[in-house]
C-alpha cells in the first residue's frame, strides 16, 4: 500500500513538474518568435486564424519533441531537489524503501513520456510540420530557392549523373556529366555538357555546349553539338534533395525514402540514417536523462535547488555537445549512422548506474 502512495506521489509530481515547465517554455518561444516573425505576418497579411492554428498549433509538438529530454531532465532535477530539501527522500528511504524501488515512479513517468515522444516524432509531428513549412513558405519565406552543388545520382545500375549544382528555381543544372559503365565497371559512354535545362512541355532535358564519347574497346567516337534534347529519365524533383523535406516523412516513408536514395548514390544518406536512428532512439534519452536527474538531486545540498540545477544543465550540455559530435563524425567521417546516435546513449546509460550506484541510500 505505502508503495503505491508513494508511486502516485512522485509519480504525479513528475507529470505535472513536466507538463508546467513544457507550458512555460512554449509560451516564451511564441513571445520571442512572435516578436521576431511579426513584419512577415504583418507584410504578408496573414490572417490571426492562420497564425495560431496552423503555424503555432503545429509548431509547439515539433520544439517539444526536439527538446523534451532537457525538458524532463530539468523537471525530474527540480522536483526530486525540493523532495530532498524538504527531507521527503530521507522520509520515504526511512519507511524501509529502498532508493532502487524508489525509482520505480520515476521509469514509469519517463516510460510514458519517452512512448508519446516517439510516437509523435514518428507519425504525428511529420503531418504538423507539413503545415508548417506549407504556412512559412507562404507568409514568412519567400518561395524556396537554392543552388544544390555536387549532386551524384544513381539512375539506374551502371549509369551515374553528376552536376555541379542546380538551380531549383530555373530548373537549370551546371557542369553536367553522365557516364556509362558495363558490368565490368568498365566505361562505355560519357556524356558532358556545361547546361542542361528542363522542358517541362516536352518533358526532356535540353544540354548546352554537348559533348558525347562512346568507347569500345580501343576505339572512341566523338560528337559535339551546341544545342542538343536529352532523355535522361529524371526529373528536377531528384535535384532538389531538400532535407526540410525529410522531416515531414513519417516513419514509414522515411524508410523507404533512405532505400529509394541509397539505390540512387545520394550523398545525403547519412543525415537521413541519423534522423531516422534519433527518432527511433532518442526516446531512450529520456529514461536514461530521468535517472541521471534523480541520482544528481536526490542528496540534500547547501544551496538547494540552485546548485542541483547548476549541475544537471551542465550535465544535459555536455549530452547535448556529445550528440552533435558524434553526428559530425558521421556525416563527415567513417562513423556508423546508428552508432553516432546509439555511442552517447550508451556512454551517459553506462554514467547513469554509476551515478545511481553512488546516490545516497
């Protein structure tokens, strides 16, 4: 019975420490970012309605989700620090309850919340940020342009393209290569042109200052030609490799998208393996945060709630700084996608028994 008082206690408190501390962060980023945003909504006229139900609406369960381990690390450190200021810690491992049993309330609430997370990074927060990114396209950015420079695309088994970048405006690619090989991996044709552009009526690629080699063998023949029509069996849409797009992915399509990219050589694989790992893995952060949280402010200190924070900020940056590191890794090294999200789990995993181990009993 004293078991489950005490689990609805802690419990409880966890939940509401939690969700007070989510609403109060939110509404300083809208105070900010309303501020900030204010001469686009105003210049655009975009109407309050707009506003409020499809950017903001749709905006809190994204910045939720990208933060929610700090979000419960900050929330178990503040309400586990007022238990043992108010000696309550010191009450319940008295009543015969051991420090082990008594985390049992607090892998409960972070269970729950780390559930939520994941299904909403996987499922729910793709479709908000659909309208969110349709909403600032229209009245805070204006119509999306880039240069996407050295793009590599697989068209099919043996053919490679490349270009130097593209213009997704003007759907206009410079530096244009496509080349040829036989099974042997052997060239056998390589196509280059200083331009391309899309003919949407036609539906063919028009290559400027062409030029075409066709090898066999030790023989090659060449052409030229100023203005010539290319079948290239592409569209612009596999230029324009905009990640923002990736986030409005659910689970499932972000699967199949990776294996899509993977046949085609994409040379943004990589990000889109971690965004796919994090969103698996990440939800595990809040459990592993939770028990960190508990074992730094379980002790009774001078200084109180101040200092207990103090520490676990400190300890959430360096998670935070350890996580982006090995993402860096990744992207740019030889690091496994799945190990630059899975190492800083396991390392702070591996800190949180340690710290448990040495938490007043």
């Amino acid at each position: 019975m004293k078991y489950k008082i005490i689990d609805r206690y802690i419990l409880g408190k966890f939940l509401k420490t939690f969700c007070a501390a989510i609403g109060l962060i939110i509404v300083i980023v809208i105070v900010f970012d309303i501020s900030e945003k204010l001469d686009d909504f105003l210049s655009r006229n975009a109407p309050l309605k707009l506003i409020v139900f499809q950017y903001y609406l749709n905006f809190i369960p994204s910045f939720v989700n990208l933060f929610s381990h700090l979000f419960v690390f900050i929330s178990v450190i503040f309400f586990t620090s007022k238990l043992a200021g108010n000696t309550e810690i010191i009450a319940v491992l008295g009543n015969g309850i051991s420090f082990r049993r008594m985390l049992v309330p607090y892998f409960y609430g972070a269970t729950i919340i780390a559930l939520v997370i994941f299904i909403f990074g996987n499922f729910i927060i793709p479709i908000n940020n659909t309208y969110v990114k349709d909403f600032e396209r229209k009245y805070i950015k204006n119509r999306y342009q880039n240069n996407f420079r050295n793009l590599h695309i697989q068209i099919e088994k043996g053919t490679q393209v490349y270009i130097e970048s593209f213009d997704n405006k003007n759907n206009i690619g410079y530096k244009f290569t496509k080349e040829n090989f036989s099974e042997d991996n052997e060239m056998m044709s390589k196509i280059t042109a200083d331009q391309i552009k899309y003919d949407s009526v036609n539906d063919n690629w028009r290559a400027f200052n062409y030029t075409s080699r066709t090898m066999n063998g030790l023989q090659e023949t060449l052409s030229r030609a100023f203005d010539t029509v290319l079948d290239l069996n592409i569209r612009p849409i596999d230029f324009n490799i905009n990640y923002e797009s990736v986030e409005t992915m659910n689970y499932f399509k972000l699967k199949e998208y990776i294996k899509r990219e993977k046949e085609r050589g994409s040379h943004l694989v990589v990000k889109y393996k971690i965004e796919h790992y994090q969103r698996m893995l990440n939800p595990l952060a809040i459990i592993i945060m939770t028990l960190i949280g508990v074992a730094v402010s379980s002790r009774k200190m001078r200084g109180g709630v101040g200092i207990h924070l103090a520490i676990g900020i400190a300890i959430a940056f360096s998670f935070i700084v350890f996580m982006k590191v090995t993402t860096v890794f990744a992207i740019n090294g030889n690091l496994s996608p799945f190990l630059a999200v899975l190492l800083p789990l396991v390392i702070y995993a591996i800190a949180a028994m340690i710290l448990i181990k040495k938490a007043p009993k």
